[in-house]
C-alpha cells in the first residue's frame, strides 16, 4: 500500500531517507481522484512486495498539505509526481491507470530495479471508462448544485468570504456597490466549496471571482458591475 | 512570470487594426500579479459588456490562469477616447 502523508515535515523526513518517491496528489472533493489513488494503491503493493524494491510511495490530499503541491506546481487532481532525490522528473497527470504503470515501470528502470507493476489492459480502460462515467455524472450533478446556488435568491453573488466580513479586494468593492444601490442580495463564499469555485468558472464561462448573478443570468465581474453603476444602469436590473 | 509585453503581443493578435488602442498597466509595481487592460477597439461596436469581457477573458486563458488580479476596460473607439484620461 502507499502510505500517507500529512504534513510537509514528514514528507522532508521521508526525502532525507529515499531516493525514488513516487507521490499521488488527491482530494476528496473529486471522486476520479479518489479512483485513482485506489489504482495507485494496487500499484503500490505490486511494486513493494518485489524483492529488490527501491521506490517508495506516497499519497498526499493535495489542499491538506498545499506546501507539497505548491512545491511540485500541482495544478489539477489526480496528479502523480516521480522524485529522483526531491526532483521531478516525471508526472502524469489525470486519470489514466495505463499510463501511471507504465510511467511508474519506467521510473523504476531508471533506479535499476525493475517494479514490473502491471495493470491489465482491460482493467485499465474499464476503470478509465468508469472513471469518465462518474466525472460525467459528477459534473452533472454539480451544474445541478450550481443551478439550485444561482437561484436561492433574485440577486446572487459569488464571492471570496462572505458581505460582513469580504476576502478580496474586488469582492469587497462589489458588495459595497451593491449595497448603495439598495440591492438585497444572496451570497456564496467560493473560498469554502472548491468543487462549486472550480465548477462555477466552467458552468458561467468566466474565469474570475466575483460573479453576479441576477434572476440566474450572470451579469458579470467587478468591471462590469461598476461600468454599469457609473452609466446608472446597475440599479434598472433591481428584480 | 506574466509581463506588460506578453499580454500586449497577444492582444494585437487580435486588436491588429491600425485603429485598435491598446493599454495594459502593471498594477502591481512590477511584480507581474496585477493587471489593468484597456482595449479601444470596432470590434466592440453593438456588443454587449459581457460578450467583450468573455471576448478578452478568452484571450487572455492563459495570462489570466497566472495572475493574481486583472481589471478590464473593453471599450469602442469612441469611448476609448473618451474614458482613455480617466484611468
């Protein structure tokens, strides 16, 4: 099995005494991810049970321990990351069962040994499949989640921390906008749900917090709101 | 790190008219995290606020994706001359 780690200090400690890392980067919020480390798992205790094993592998939630990730510029879930003393020289990134075995074989003839890991080429597009099946559904049922958001209230606003007490500076401006033109307004915090921060940005077309949402059309960004309060055409799209 | 240079090349390739105005500002004294566009452009004509920003937003993926903050001014000609002091 991979074995997991919490904390930056105890991946250092691990570096100090391995050469050849092999680390998994997941979160829970994204079930391929949490597919994939299970294949990454299998992997894992192939490669250990060898008798002349020399790689060592991690499992790391990408958010819980954002120094590792940082580190190695880990942009996306799943990635996964091969160490030659604390340098990356490969990496494989998404879900794909087949290319992590091969990758991992690769790596481990690079170190002279030989991991032979093996996942069965119809195990592995059916787990790709599976995988692509529950990203599927698992996007649909966050535009659902997305949808029932945008239309708890008339004036929606998706932001960084909350009115009371705003994280971003533009957020921040925005709020207050809306507040001298008298609108009552919901909010969302995107600094608390990932999926929906993530999943918002595809589901409005628009890369950028906040975002306005009014009668479940999207209005825009900061610019807009305030181009539209200075030509004194913010407050006719009051419901 | 993104530069004042990088977002201006790539807009021209799509602001390449002798008429289109293009500024960017580096609104963070260098260090590449905050940035302010203002665009003069025909092709704004007609087109609603939203639809320019998506426009520019679609240009910029990649710039955007790096950066910390960016404001956007997304105006025709005519407003470009107007508002261009005003920044």
């Amino acid at each position: 099995m991979a074995n997991t780690v919490n904390t930056n200090e105890e991946f250092e400690n691990i570096l100090k005494d391995n050469k050849f890392l092999v680390v998994m980067f997941w979160a829970d919020w994204s079930k391929p991810s949490t597919q994939i480390r299970d294949v990454f798992d299998q992997l894992a205790k192939q490669a250990t049970s060898q008798a002349n094993n020399k790689l060592v592998f991690l499992k790391v939630e990408a958010e819980k321990v954002h120094q590792i990730s940082g580190r190695y510029n880990v942009k996306s879930v799943p990635t996964c990351i091969f160490l030659n003393q604390g340098k990356l020289v490969q990496s494989v990134v998404g879900a794909n069962p087949s290319e992590l075995a091969l990758q991992t074989n690769n790596f481990s003839k690079t170190c002279d040994t030989a991991a032979a890991v093996v996942v069965e080429q119809q195990q592995s597009e059916e787990m790709i499949n599976k995988i692509k099946l529950s990203q599927e559904e698992e996007k649909k049922l966050l535009n659902e989640r997305i949808e029932k958001i945008i239309n708890q209230s008339p004036v929606m606003l998706f932001m960084k921390g909350n009115p009371e007490k705003p994280q971003c500076g533009f957020s921040n401006k925005t709020v207050t906008i809306l507040k001298d033109n008298g609108f009552e307004f919901g909010s969302f915090d995107i600094l608390q749900d990932q999926a929906v921060r993530n999943g918002l940005k595809e589901y409005s077309n628009w890369p950028t917090y906040p975002q306005l949402y009014i009668n479940g059309k999207l209005v825009g960004g900061y610019d807009i709101i305030k181009d539209l309060n200075e030509e004194g055409e913010l407050i006719d799209l009051k419901p | 790190m993104v530069s004042v240079e990088d977002i201006e090349k790539h807009l021209k390739e799509k602001f390449s008219s002798e008429d289109d105005k293009i500024k960017v500002i580096d609104e963070s004294g260098g260090c590449g995290a905050k940035f302010l566009v203002a665009i003069g452009s025909s092709q704004f004509d007609g087109v609603s606020l939203l639809e320019r920003h998506r426009i520019v937003n679609e240009l910029l993926k990649e710039e955007i994706s790096q950066i910390h903050a960016i404001t956007l001014k997304t105006w025709t000609l005519k407003q470009y001359e107007e508002k261009i002091n005003t920044l």
